[in-house]
C-alpha cells in the first residue's frame, strides 16, 4: 500500500467456506493482515492457521462482532499502524475497492472512511434495506451529518483516533456506536461507494439475528439520542461561539439606540418567557410579550433559549423546589405512590414553581443587565 502504515483486519465467524479466498484476495492489496477468529466452531482455526503471511488472533468463546473488531483495532494500533481497513469474512466485499479507500485518506489524513453499498441492487436482504435507512435517520439526528450507509463494515479506520477508546458494546451495534462517537469527536466521515455481493438465500451465511440486533441498536440510538441533545449539540453550540461572534454579541448590546431600561427589559422577558412551562411555545410567545411590551424582540429572542438542554434539568429541579416551598410539599414529588390526586399536586407544585422562578430570575437578570449597561455603556 502507498499509504503510511496501514494494515487490513477481517473479523470472522464460522465462515470456513469464504474465508480463505477473502484473505488471499486481501493479500494482493496488503502484506499486513489481522485475522480476528471470534471463537468459532466450525474449520476456521485450521483454515487460518495454515495461511503463512498474517497474523492471527483467536479466542474463544465467540464475543460478538464489536468485540473482534476492538481487539484488532488495538492490536493493529500497538503494533505501529496509523490506519486500519475492515473487511467482512463473509465474502461480500471486493478487495478491489483497497485502493480507493487509500485514495480517499491521502487527500484526508485520520479521516474515516465508510463504503457505501448501492442498497437497491439484487439479492440485497429487505431486512437489511430497513434496518439500514433506520439507522442512518437516526445517525443525521444524533450527529447533524448525512450518511447513506451506516451500517456498511468495509471501513478505513483512524487507528489514533478510535483505538485505545472504551465501547459500551461488543456486537453488532459497535459499528454505530463507534461512527457516531467519532463524528462527535470531530473525526471527518467521508462515504466511499464499493461493490457488494450478496449470495443467494440458500448460500449465505449471516450471524445477524434481527430480533435481537435490532433491539440493541435501538436500544443505543435511544441512548445516543438523549446524549445528543443533553450535551452535544448544546456543547458544540457554545463552541461555535467563537471570540468574533461574542464579540458581535456584546457589541449589538453595547452600540444599540434602545436605552438601559429597554435593553435589560427585553432581557428580563426573555428570561421569563424561557422558563415559564409552555414548552414548544416559548419563542412564539417571547415575541409576542416583546412586541406588546415594545421590547428589543431579538434580545429577547435570543434570552429565551434559556431552556437549552443543559439547563434543563436545573429548571425543572429548581421549579419543584420554589413550587414545594410556596405550597408546603416535599421539593421532590413522591413516586412511590402514584395515583391521580399525586399527580395533579406535582404538576401544580411544578406550574406554581416555575412561574414563580421565572419572575425570580427575570428580576435578577433585570438588575444585573441593567447594573452592567450602566456601568460599561458610554454615554451619548
């Protein structure tokens, strides 16, 4: 390979009949070949170990998909590789398209690499058409990138970036979850087109049960969901908040013609409209307030977004809290007894508590914005 310091892993499972030509194949392509035998029971410890030229990592009993490609990842990375393409045993994947995944990460060094199957193309199990338009909804949701095939296992890996990380999964499912933390983690993922064969039904030989499988990649896109919006998008929010926009930002409050009062009044709405329980309506209702109160409408806008995800779960405690102390509730609701009554108390001790933290901090905000302008605006 022209390409520094990269080697081919194939993660196998009882796939005795097509293992052999998959290496042999591989080996026009590469000298540096990782066969990761996940305990399997039929003849591929035999095959394998009497292929001279690779080197073999077996282990029993079988662990998953995930947890062979861990292993070969790490071990590839202990022994000096900078990059690491995968390539399924199963003989679907052509060892022809090596060379274009080499083309794409010496124009993008540490990029990942991703085929993409044409997933409309003959013998391609429905099951598996399904499962992968799934995935790749929730990949967009979860990462904000678009991705044909998220599940494609012919991949070109960044051995620094992914290596020495801790997964939470150890089968199917370790190929989404090591795509999205990698998007999260800034790594580029660049799809490459590659051929694909799917044997007959009667010749194929596949360990994905979909019962199963499924349920953990769901299971684990429902995770990687909550974490998206809880803390990711929010975090790379702030850091798209680079010194030149703060400094935008300061400056439209600096330089505005509105006054002192008018500016910290806008800010207060904002505050206040963001809090208040009236989820999904909160900036439609800011600039109506606004308009009615002639206000900055865009700071205020923009002081509504107060209720980003991080602050949510700080809103909602803090609500419970001023609600259970005006009525004389516990500050957190008792669920050990759940019935109509407890439930219509609680939601009232919340509604009660956040209008009453939602004037709190919006008078806060008030004399604070207010003190800062008068201090730091020069008078005109």
């Amino acid at each position: 390979m022209e390409v520094e310091r990269c080697c081919i892993i194939i993660p196998t499972y009882n796939n005795s009949r097509t293992i052999e030509k998959v290496i042999s194949d591989a080996k026009i392509y590469c000298n540096d070949i990782y066969v990761v035998n996940d305990g399997s029971t039929d003849e591929t410890h035999q095959i394998i170990n009497d292929i001279d030229g690779i080197k073999r990592i077996e282990y029993t009993p079988n662990g998953g998909k995930g947890t062979a490609l861990k292993k070969g990842l790490r071990k590839a990375h202990e022994d000096g590789f900078r990059y690491a393409i995968t390539i399924d045993s199963d003989g679907q994947h052509f060892s022809e398209d090596i060379p274009k995944f080499i083309e794409v990460i010496e124009k993008n060094p540490d990029a990942m690499v991703v085929g993409t199957r044409n997933i409309q193309q003959e013998n391609m199990p429905s099951k598996n058409t399904f499962a992968n338009k799934f995935s790749n909804f929730w990949f967009k949701t979860e990462t904000g990138q678009s991705l044909s095939d998220t599940q494609c296992g012919y991949r070109l890996y960044p051995l620094d970036k992914v290596a020495e990380k801790k997964y939470a999964t150890s089968r199917y499912e370790f190929e989404l979850e090591i795509l999205v933390r990698s998007a999260w983690d800034g790594v580029k993922v660049i799809p490459q087109p590659i051929k694909v064969y799917y044997a007959p039904n009667e010749e194929r030989v596949s360990h994905f049960k979909p019962l199963r499988d499924f349920t953990r990649i769901s299971i684990l896109n429902t995770i990687f969901v909550l974490i998206a919006f809880l803390w990711i998008k929010p975090r790379n929010f702030f850091r798209s908040m680079n010194k030149e926009r703060w400094r935008k930002i300061t400056h439209y409050f600096s330089e505005s013609k509105d006054s002192n009062a008018k500016i910290a009044l806008s800010v207060a709405i904002g505050i206040f409209m963001g809090i208040t329980p009236i989820w999904g309506w909160q900036m439609a209702a800011t600039l109506v307030v606004a308009k009615l109160m002639k206000a900055n409408h865009w700071i205020a806008l923009v002081c509504s977004n107060i209720s980003i995800p991080p602050m949510i779960p700080f809103i909602l405690f803090g609500s419970f809290a001023l609600g259970g102390w005006i009525m004389g509730n516990e500050v957190i609701p008792q669920l050990d007894n759940i019935s109509f009554e407890s439930i219509k108390s609680n939601l009232a001790q919340y509604i009660i508590g956040s209008f009453a933290l939602a004037t709190l901090c919006s008078a806060i905000s008030w004399i604070l914005t207010y003190s800062i302008l008068l201090i730091t605006r020069q008078r005109k």
